[in-house]
C-alpha cells in the first residue's frame, strides 16, 4: 500500500487539531502506520493542571540503525475562519496548492514522510537492515508538557532507542531546499524585580524610588555584548520585552519595578552559564534590593555536520538544485528534547504561510519533500 502524501496532508488538516485538542489527528495516523505493517502504541500523557495529550510512537523493524521522524499533529488556533479563502480545516486541494491549517506546519512534512516510507516499504517488500520509527505528539504548539519530551522518557525507559531523527518543521524561509536547520538557540526568560518605598512625588525624602535602581541594573546587562558568535551560531541576544511598575498615578513613586528579558543564546552559553552571566553583570551595580528569576524552555545545541547531515545536503541538491545552508536560527522546536537522545536534524517544507491567514503548501513542494525522504530511507539503509 502507498499513501498519497497530498491526500493523506488534506485528511490531516480535516482534523480539528487545534492544542490541546487531538480531533482523531493521532488515531488517523496510528491507523494509517499500521496498515503498511507498523507496531503502533498511542500513549496520553497528563500532569496536573494541563491538558491530557496523545501522542504516537510507531516503527517497523528492530534492527539498528534507528531512522526516526518526528512532527507534530496540533495547529494553532485560527482567529477569524471567516477571512480564509477556503475553511481552514477543510483541506482543500487547487490543483496547485493545499490550504488549511497545518498545511505547512506541519501536517504536510508529516504526510510527505508516511508517503515516503510507504513507498520504501513496498520497494524493499519490507525487507530492509534497520528499523524506522515515528515520534508524533500532539503538544507542540501549546505547553509542550505531554508531548514529545515524555514520549522520549517512555521510550528510552521500554527500550526503544534511535540513531538519527529528521523532524519535519517548515524549514525553508522562502523555497523548498533553503535550509537544514542542525541546532538551535536556548532561550531564557529573565525577571528582575526592584523594590522601594512608594510615596508622593513632592517629597522624594520621604520615599525610595525603584525605577532608577532598575535602569542602572539593565544598563549593566545590555551595555556589552553576550558573545560574537561562531561559525554556526550567531551571536547570543539579550532582549528587553516590558517594564511594569503597576502604578498609573503621576504623583506616585512606586514601591516596586519589575522587568521582563529574553534570552536566546548560543552554544558558548548552557542554562547555568547563562545564569551566572546574568548575575555577574547585576552584582556589578553594587544593588542587593532586588529579585532576579529564570525560567528556561531548552538548551543550545548543534548537531555536528557528519555523514548523516552531508548525505541529506546531496539529497536535497538532487530534487531542489539548491544548497541548503545549514543553520540554527529561529525559535526553539521540540528538537530541543531530541538532541539528548540521538542525532537529530530538522527539515520541511516551506514556512511563510505557517500561523498565518491562508496557511498552505504547494502541491509540488509536498510531492517533492516526499522523494527527498524517500532518498534518504534509501540511502540510510543501503
């Protein structure tokens, strides 16, 4: 049996898979895998006070190597259907193009690699030395609690182990074959808060103004770049997202400042560094009236180009006649968990539409990323 990779991306986009919701994305799937012969265990995952989510772990084969995908089926939310050209989760084919949402991020990466890996199977009459996995969560796009990075948990805890992951994220700014993404930035979220002693403006003597003392502490961090960067990586960013002292009267000196910062770092810098960083830089203002807190959401990494990275690379030329760059830019994607588990490489289709009114991929794009994955299951098990 072979799969159709734009039949199988517009049924994908009929699902209502707004996160957390599943609206039978997973079970479309599950159904799907196994019917071309792979073992398939749908596994909810839930924590106190976030959504129950589903998500899918599937492979054929139980020999090494270890070739996985891994996508999500969850979408954001549309905000007004009625200014779509079509509705958004009807999946509609032009000829030319699929619409829906999804469509690029990343229902059609996901049917281009079942397609891919249905075809390979009824070339090789499932016969082949390895194995190939699916590592598909539906909490991506929201908390990403119960997603991939319990998915991963439970497999290394059952045994199931992988070599090398493609994870299917719309990639490519602008055309398809632009850009392998082998890393990513970490990202750090910073809150700093100053306190003081609120009182009227017309007696300063009477009060301790906190906004100063933040000014001064902000300066410290921003004066001086994090780092220059390398060859991979540009260099680490720290970016001043709000200020809020809570106070609307303009005769009040408010008791207390509080400012948020992100930021995205490269491989110089892990979550401890970054932190101490931080730290260093404020307690250089000679100020200890103040609170500073982390929250990360993941880690630099790079995947160091190997045979793995540069077969993809020739690949790629071959369909797209482009040489894909390989960068690190963007925001964090559930690569983030993977990296700790195997090699791990993220290419898609075309991402200018994704979260966007109209969201689409063209038809040929998907056809195209199809045979891409198709060479590559070729190739990683020749």
């Amino acid at each position: 049996m072979i799969y159709d990779p734009l039949e199988l991306t517009s049924e994908l986009i009929r699902c209502r898979s707004i996160t957390p919701n599943n609206d039978g994305a997973i079970e479309l799937l599950s159904e799907k895998l196994e019917n071309i012969g792979f073992n398939c265990k749908i596994i909810e995952f839930t924590e106190e006070g976030t959504e129950p989510i589903k998500n899918l772990w599937a492979q054929i084969g139980k020999q090494r190597p270890c070739l996985s995908f891994a996508g999500h089926t969850d979408v954001v939310p549309v905000a007004d259907e009625d200014s779509w050209t079509s509705p958004p989760f009807e999946g509609r084919n032009d000829g030319n193009i699929i619409i829906g949402r999804g469509a690029a991020d990343m229902k059609g990466s996901i049917g281009s690699f079942v397609s891919a890996v249905s075809t390979y199977l009824d070339e090789c009459s499932k016969e082949f030395k390895g194995s190939i996995t699916f590592i598909i969560t539906g909490d991506e796009e929201g908390v990403a609690i119960n997603g991939t990075c319990k998915l991963l948990e439970w497999m290394e805890n059952n045994g199931h182990k992988f070599d090398d992951c493609i994870v299917g994220e719309p990639t490519n700014p602008n055309k398809l074959g632009e850009m392998i993404k082998i890393g990513r930035r970490g990202s750090t979220n910073i809150t700093i808060k100053c306190n003081g002693t609120e009182g009227h403006v017309a007696y300063p003597d009477l009060a301790d103004n906190p906004i100063p003392k933040l000014v001064k502490l902000l300066n410290e961090l921003i004066k001086q770049p994090l780092d220059d960067g390398n060859e991979y990586f540009d260099a680490s960013n720290l970016e001043l997202t709000s200020i809020d002292t809570g106070n609307f009267a303009t005769n009040v000196i408010p008791s207390s400042i509080s400012a948020s910062l992100n930021v995205r770092y490269n491989d110089t810098f892990d979550k401890d560094k970054i932190e101490k960083e931080v730290l260093n830089r404020l307690n250089k203002t000679g100020y200890d009236n103040f609170d500073v807190s982390f929250q990360h959401s993941g880690d630099s990494f790079i995947t160091e180009p190997g045979k793995f990275v540069n077969d993809l690379k020739k690949i790629i030329k071959k369909h797209c006649d482009i040489k894909p760059v390989l960068s690190t830019t963007g925001g964090t994607s559930d690569a983030r968990f993977i990296k700790d588990y195997g090699r791990v490489v993220e290419f898609g289709l075309v991402g200018k539409s994704m979260h966007k009114i109209d969201e689409y991929s063209n038809n040929n794009d998907i056809i195209k990323l199809r045979d891409i994955y198709l060479d590559v299951l070729r190739n990683y098990f020749s």
